[in-house]
C-alpha cells in the first residue's frame, strides 16, 4: 500500500470520527413545572373529551412572571455553555396562537367536529423538543443570606418518562437575584445532568424512539384484528410489519383482543431514510400505507401528541 494510499484512509477514518463526535444532540425547552404552576396559580382548564382537566397556563406564566423567565434564560445559557440546544417556550407559545387561530376552523369533512388537542399536546407538537426539561424552585431567606431549592427534571415528551434528574439546595449568598441563587444551586449538578441527558440521546439513536400505536376498528364494517389475508390474520401482518420495521426489532403487545391492541415501547428510529426527523404519527402513516397498498385495507390515523397515535382500521 502506497503512501497516498495511506493518507486517504487515515482521512476518512479522521472524517468518520469528527462527525460522529457531531452526532445531533437532542433538542430542550425548559418549562415550569405543574406543581411551580399550580402554587402560582397559572392554570386552565381544559375539556378532554368530557373530563375536565387543570393543566399549566404557561402563556400566562411568561407573561406575567419576570422571575420565571429570567430563570428560563439562565438555564437556557448553562445548556448552551454544554453544547445542548434549547427551544424559547415564550416563542412557541406565540407560534401556538397562530395555529390556535386555523384550529378553530378546520372541521371534519363527515361529520363536522371540531380539532380535539390538549394545550400541552400543542405546545409539544409545535415545538418539536425531543426533552422537556420541568423546573421548579423555592428561595429561601435565613438572616441576611438567600439560597434556592430547586428541582430540575428532564422529561422525554414522547415516553413522558423522566430520563435526567437534578436537586438540591444552594450556599447562602447575600444576592436576592434568583437566576445567580440557581446558578449556585445547580452548578455542582449540572456535568452529571447534562451526562444523563446525552445517555438517554445515544439510547434512542441506537435502539429508537419509544412511542405508543394505539389500534382500533370500526365498528359495523366487517373487518377486525383476527380477519385473515392469505392465510395470516390481520394482528400476525400487523406484527411482522412492525419488527421488520421497529429498530432491533424491539416493541410490545400490552393488550389484544379481536377489536383493539395496544403496542407500547415501539421503539420507531429517530431519522427517515431522507435524514428527516421521525414522529409517531408518520411511522403510523407507513404502516397505513402498507396495510391499504398490499390489502386494500382502508385506514384512519389520529396524531394524539408527539408519542401516541390511534390507528383504525376499516374506514378512512
């Protein structure tokens, strides 16, 4: 092997091991937590499907609360110090507005109903942030001296699993101004915080994306989950279909019967074979497309946020 030889391999090797040290990192969005929210009293209620709910107003928080946004900042320059990116929460709740504003007009061609999504679910949808990381925080006042207790946990949005952690209690100082208090606090943590977070990232790169598919029928159109198609029922094709296409193989049928299964830890890849970011919802398209271009089998697909979508079989 000549010298030129010699050169070009150690070149791309070179090359080979610059880009993976530039893998993609997972994208944040710091938010207050439900229970900072609720103590402040930034809420709303919102009707899902009937049952009220109380969830966080976070329009209200960042426009009201000065103290949190500046703790939002904060956080937002330590992860960037780390090479993490983060997403503005009071950015994409304007972003939110807009699309809030064609929601309300879009109906449904059948039957006339109307968009039915969580605020939350919006926010994540639009925001596209693989991790949303929830603070809370309490100052404390002892003498002359303040220090913060705050709690700092990082959330997948589409496992809703928790996947980072961060605690504890800062030093006295005799500063009153909370993002320097958070600062002290965090400092000694946030190496091993930022660690778990890359831990969890190299995870989904290598074993995907955890989501859920929730599989439904129609009711009255002849067609269920023990329906054959040349010699297989439907649930054995719709089994293959997602370990031929689940990476490592890797997902679970938590619940089936002959009208409903329940497939959690479907573990989707994170990119398309374009680069693309993958979501639930277009990885449910792809087994819809299969089912009706190899079986004729019309299907109807519900984004329910980031890691979930309803898939029902027999009608559109």
């Amino acid at each position: 092997m000549n010298i030129k030889s010699i050169l070009s391999i150690a070149f791309f090797a070179f090359c080979s091991v610059a880009a993976m040290g530039q893998a993609k990192k997972p994208t944040l969005m710091v938010v207050p937590s439900d229970a900072w929210c609720k103590e402040h009293h930034f809420e709303q209620t919102f009707d899902n499907q009937g049952t009220i709910e109380q969830i966080p107003d976070y329009k209200a928080a960042v426009s009201t609360d000065k103290n949190l946004n500046a703790v939002i900042s904060k956080i937002a320059t330590l992860m960037a110090d780390r090479g993490f990116p983060l997403k503005d929460l009071a950015q994409n709740i304007k972003s939110i507005g807009n699309l809030s504003a064609e929601d309300r007009v879009i109906r449904s061609k059948s039957t006339g109903a109307s968009i039915n999504e969580s605020p939350l679910d919006r926010l994540r949808r639009t925001a596209k942030a693989d991790i949303l990381l929830e603070i809370d925080w309490t100052v404390n006042t002892l003498g002359p001296k303040h220090s913060i207790t705050y709690n700092l946990r990082a959330i997948d949005a589409y496992s809703n699993k928790q996947v980072a952690g961060a605690e504890g209690t800062g030093f006295g100082s005799f500063s009153t101004e909370i993002p320097k208090l958070l600062e002290e606090a965090v400092q000694d943590h946030m190496d091993a915080f930022v660690a778990s977070l890359q831990a969890h990232f190299d995870d989904l790169l290598a074993n995907g994306r955890e989501v859920v598919l929730d599989m439904r029928t129609f009711d009255g159109v002849g067609i269920d989950f023990e329906s054959e198609y040349g010699g297989s029922e439907l649930n054995e094709i719709i089994d293959n279909w997602l370990s031929q296409n689940c990476v490592n193989h890797r997902f679970s049928k938590s619940d089936a019967t002959e009208s409903m299964i329940l497939y959690e830890q479907v573990r989707i890849p994170l990119y398309k074979s374009n680069g693309m970011a993958q979501d639930t919802y277009g990885f449910a398209r792809e087994l819809a497309k299969y089912l009706t271009s190899t079986y004729n089998i019309p299907v109807k697909t519900i984004n329910r946020g980031l890691g979930r979508t309803l898939v029902i079989i027999g009608e559109k």
